[in-house]
C-alpha cells in the first residue's frame, strides 16, 4: 500500500517523513508529497539502510524530476492530433510545493521505502497544478477515477507513457493524474 509515515505528529513541524511507493526506474512516474521538497531534499533521500538513493556523489543515482510548467505552458495539437502537456526540468533552488503532483524518473526501480529529512508535513488534500484546459491533479490513497462528460482522464502509465482511459482507471496512491478538457484534442 502507497502511503507516508513519520515518528509522531508531524504536521506543521520540520520531521522527518517516510514514503512508501513504488518508483518504476527508466520511465516517468507522477509522484505526490504532503511536504515540499527541493533538489537538496532529493539529495539527501535514503534508503531504510540510510544509503542516499538519488545523490550520486554519495552512490545514489540522479532521478529526472519535472514540474507542470505552469509559467509557460503551450497546449498544442500536433499532425498527429495528439495533446502535447509541457513539463520542465527541475532547477537547482527551484521547489516542489506540498501537495503538488511532479514527474520522476529515477534510473533505477525504487521498491523500498524511501525517506526525506528535515521537511514540514502539510495536511494532505488533494491539489493541483491547473493550466487552462489542463489539471495535473494530486492523489494520496488509491482511488478509482472515471471519466465524465465534462472531462478526460490521462493517466502515466507503466510504461511512463501518456494513456487516455475511456473506462476509467484505478490510479495508485502519492501518484497524479490528468483531468482535461474535451475541448482539447485525445491524446
């Protein structure tokens, strides 16, 4: 079961948080946090045998991280008539914000709990990151989503792949996923 879990009652206190979710390594995965992270934060994520997981000076292996670009999103349809979502690369002292879903993808599988220090818990609610048409939308416990007459479901499958689901799709827990606008072209 996806999840997070800290030592005590973290909620709006620098702690220590642990997560539970499966990484797909070489493909993208959405990822969401109840607490913001930025590229250090990352760094310095472990392991339960406290070896750093994402920091290659210290063994780990560098994930690919990317945002919704909210600041300079295009929503295009290309020949193929395919919908075409814009992300960026995470900078250096840029930060993800809590409850905001992210792209990840880490070069190795991450099957273990994994754990970032020194981070403040939010409430975890729901959030997302919203572009015009284009919701990137934050799940925390497993749910079934279904598609309606005023929106597609997009999901990143695991394959890290872009995939329409016309029947609705149950999505994992910490993950995200699309909720888009028939106005705009299927992907």
């Amino acid at each position: 079961v996806n999840g997070y879990f800290s030592s005590g009652d973290a909620e709006g206190k620098k702690t220590n948080m642990g997560v539970t979710r499966i990484l797909t390594g070489g493909v993208y995965n959405a990822l969401s946090l109840p607490f913001a992270v930025n590229a250090e934060a990352i760094k310095n994520a472990t392991d339960r045998e406290g070896n750093y997981i994402f920091d290659p000076e210290r063994g780990g292996q560098a994930p690919e991280i990317y945002l919704y670009d909210l600041a300079n999103v295009v929503l295009t349809s290309n020949y193929d008539n395919e919908l075409q979502i814009q992300f960026h690369l995470l900078k250096e002292n840029e930060e993800i914000p809590a409850n905001k879903p992210f792209i990840i993808k880490p070069q190795e599988d991450i099957v273990d709990d994994f754990f970032f220090y020194d981070v403040t818990m939010v409430n975890p609610v729901e959030a997302d990151a919203s572009v015009d048409d284009v919701q990137f939308l934050s799940i925390y416990i497993q749910a079934h989503v279904t598609p309606e007459a005023d929106h597609k479901i997009i999901v990143i499958d695991s394959n890290g792949e872009l995939q329409e689901s016309n029947e609705g799709v149950t999505i994992v827990g910490l993950s995200g996923y699309f909720v888009v606008s028939p106005a705009i072209p299927a992907y």
